[in-house]
C-alpha cells in the first residue's frame, strides 16, 4: 500500500490518539456497576504535546470523579520511550438503566 503524505499521517495519528483517550478510561467506569450500561462521551477536551514518531502508543486513564450519571476522567497517552505525548480531560455520562444486550 502506498505511504500517507507527513501532514495526513500526523492527522491520522491525531485521531488516533483521540480515540484512545476517549476508550481507554471506558473499563475503569464500566467497573463501578454490576450490569453494562451505556456509555456517552458529553465532553472531551485534548491537550497534543509531543509526537509519538515510529514508538508504540500506551495510554492510561483513571476516574476523577464519579457521580450517580456523570463520571468525570482523565487520560495520558504516552510514546514507549514514557515522553508525554497527549493528555486528556472527559466527562461520561452513564444510563441509568441496564444495557439490553
């Protein structure tokens, strides 16, 4: 396959990154309830700092805050070498009802 062009993989990446930050804290809130709920990103705001070049990308996340239907979090997605490379806030907020799977 052919290569992406510098500017269009540096875009890809980005969302790359964004997508990790909004998934990664996901386990973390789910664990706090004995049955699946829904989950729905409210508000998500990135912070990019550094580029993460040919390193694998790790991210971690952790609640802030946990209310009875918002849940408040944070994020960091780090290059393997540990250089920060973005770091996120977000808000969730959780159904009040089971999820029907």
């Amino acid at each position: 396959g052919a290569a992406l062009p510098p500017k269009l993989r540096l875009a890809a990446l980005g969302g790359v990154i964004a997508s990790m930050i909004d998934s990664v804290v996901v386990p973390a809130i789910g664990s706090g309830y004995d049955e699946p709920r829904q989950l729905f990103t409210i508000d998500m705001q990135l912070r990019y700092l550094a580029p993460i070049g040919e390193e694998d990308a790790i991210a971690e996340g952790w609640i802030v805050r946990r209310g009875r239907q918002i849940v408040f979090c944070d994020a960091e997605v780090r290059a393997e070498s540990g250089e920060l490379a973005a770091t996120g806030t977000l808000v969730y907020k959780v159904s009040s009802r089971p999820q029907v799977i």
